[in-house]
C-alpha cells in the first residue's frame, strides 16, 4: 500500500486539481495556512485557514489499499473535488512527511 506521502507528490497533486486550485493552495501553503492535526502513513488531517474563508476548513487525505487516495474538505459535498484546502494539505504533508526526508 502506498502511504499518503506517496500519493500527494506535488506532480501528483497538480494532476488532481484545478489550475486555479493548485494555485490557491499552494499560497496557502507557503502562507502558513495549514495546520496538521494527523499525519502518519496512511492519514492526514488538517484544519486550513484561507483567505475569504470566516471559518477554518478541515481537511482528510487518505491511502486506501483498493482506491488509492481517498479525501475531503467541509468546503464542499463533491467527492471528486480536490480543492484548495486538500492542495494545501497535502503539499505541507508531504513537505512534513518523513518518508520523504529519507
């Protein structure tokens, strides 16, 4: 099984998102924006604070065996969506992971 540090390469991440997305997210990123309340192999959980957003948004990524990467936001009910908020998530996961410090 993959771990969540393999499915969130920023390449990986920029696939999933909308350029416009992947944009926001990754200033939100840069900006400090994410804080992680999980992150170990199979999981990460994030509360993102982002510009024009009043309330922070909670964010889950996920390694599924079968599905590969599962994820969600409370900014939206669209389960294909991979928003700013997951953009944001997971490039912190990923820069944090220590897979990838290895």
């Amino acid at each position: 099984m993959d771990s969540v540090a393999d499915l969130v390469e920023p390449i990986k991440v920029k696939v999933r998102a909308r350029p416009a997305d992947y944009k926001a997210g990754e200033a939100i990123a840069k900006a400090g924006g994410v804080v992680l309340n999980e992150l170990n192999p199979i999981k990460a959980t994030a509360t993102v604070i982002a510009p024009g957003y009043r309330a922070p948004q909670h964010t889950h990524l996920a390694s599924d065996p079968q599905t590969g990467l599962q994820w969600s936001c409370t900014c939206s009910d669209d389960p294909k969506l991979f928003c700013k908020h997951l953009v944001a998530t997971a490039l912190v996961a990923w820069a944090k992971s220590p897979k990838r410090r290895i």
